[in-house]
C-alpha cells in the first residue's frame, strides 16, 4: 500500500529528529527514553530500590531507564497490550491492566503496592481533534486510576498530558489525591505538540488497603 504524503512527510521528520537519532545509536527503543532521563535529572523521582509500575510500556523506552536505577534490590513492572520484548531486571507484562491475569501478575509482582506508577500512553491520532483529545485524557485518568489502586501512601504518578478540553478536570482530580503537581515540558517533546509531563507528588490515599480488601474480579 502507497503511503500517504502525510506519512512519508512524518517519518521523514522522525528520522531526521535528533533524539530519534540519539535512540537509535544510544541503544533505547524509543526517543522517550530522554524525556525521563531529563524528568530524572530535574526531579530524582526514580530511587535504588523503587517499586515501580510502567503502565503502557512498549516499546520500553522507559523501562530501559528505570530499571538500572532501581537497581535489583528494586522492583519494575512493564504492562502494555502490545507484545514487548523483555527488559533485564524488569517483569514484562502483556495485556489489558483491568484483565484478571493482568492483575494477579502485578499482584505477585508488586505485592506492596508501587512508589512510582508512570504513564507515557498516547492515543492512535485519529486527525480529529476533539475525538483525539477526548483519548488522551482518557488514557491519562486511567493512569490516575491505576495509582489510586496501586501507589503506596506518598508515592509518585508521572503521567503524559495533552493541553485542551478535560485537562483543568485532570488536575482537580489529582489535586484531591496528591499534595503537589509538577508540570514538565522535557526538551525532548516536540514544540509544537501539546504534550506535558504532570508529577503528582506525595500520594495522600490509601490504594492498598482498597487493592488488598477487593476481589481481583472487582478491580
């Protein structure tokens, strides 16, 4: 099938892009490897011995960087839908984060709970604005969601945001949950993208104590 001249116009911009560039002779999978490690660098969020739950995960960008820092006395789990191959020192999951086996995988993977839960989830790109804004926020609350199952009492939640509609709602909900939020724009992130990185730090909930009372079958 013949590309579109808006895909071959994309691809030729990405291979051309110098963290793209960087990726590929550094040895990560993605270009998003370098928004953490500059999140990183600022913030010191990802600690030796961490718990860690990498949500939407594949490639494993992220993974590559967190797993050495936490080092193996640490704990990191990767989930996404897409297939991803494995990542040393980290426990690399397959399938849907609300799936029962998913569940009961993060469960005996995590049985504590996580310091951090991080979420670089993105929407296929539909072209339609509203609809595709409508996704990423969505994805976004699923991230709030997954820390007030998961995050242990003072952890952190980084997720990925798209300025516009539902954004403000966004925060307010975080804000009932967390003592502080951090807004990040990694020079890594195109300029023209509306994309920010939210720190949601010093969780206030107790998602383990509801993790632990709940049937897997609930959650």
């Amino acid at each position: 099938m013949a590309r579109s001249k808006s895909s071959e116009k994309w691809l030729k911009e990405h291979f051309r892009d110098v963290f793209v560039q960087r990726a590929m002779k550094e040895g990560y999978r993605s270009r998003a490897a370098y928004k953490l490690l500059e999140i990183q660098e600022k913030d010191r969020i990802i600690r030796p011995g961490m718990r860690i739950l990498d949500v939407g995960a594949a490639p494993g960008g992220w993974t590559q960087v967190a797993a050495p820092l936490i080092g193996r006395q640490g704990r990191l789990v990767a989930v996404d839908r897409l297939p991803m191959d494995p990542v040393a020192d980290a426990t690399v999951i397959c399938g849907d984060v609300y799936e029962d086996a998913v569940i009961a995988a993060c469960r005996e993977a995590l049985p504590e709970g996580a310091d951090l839960i991080m979420s670089d989830m993105a929407p296929n790109m539909s072209g339609i604005a509203s609809v595709d804004q409508a996704r990423a926020i969505d994805l976004a609350e699923l991230a709030l969601d997954m820390a007030q199952r998961w995050l242990r009492p003072g952890g952190t939640l980084l997720i990925k945001v798209f300025m516009g509609s539902g954004a403000e709602e966004l925060r307010r909900a975080l804000r009932k949950d967390f003592k502080k939020i951090v807004v990040r724009k990694p020079e890594a992130s195109r300029a023209r993208s509306t994309e920010q990185y939210w720190l949601a730090l010093d969780f206030q909930g107790l998602a383990q104590e509801r993790l632990d009372k709940l049937p897997a079958s609930s959650l």
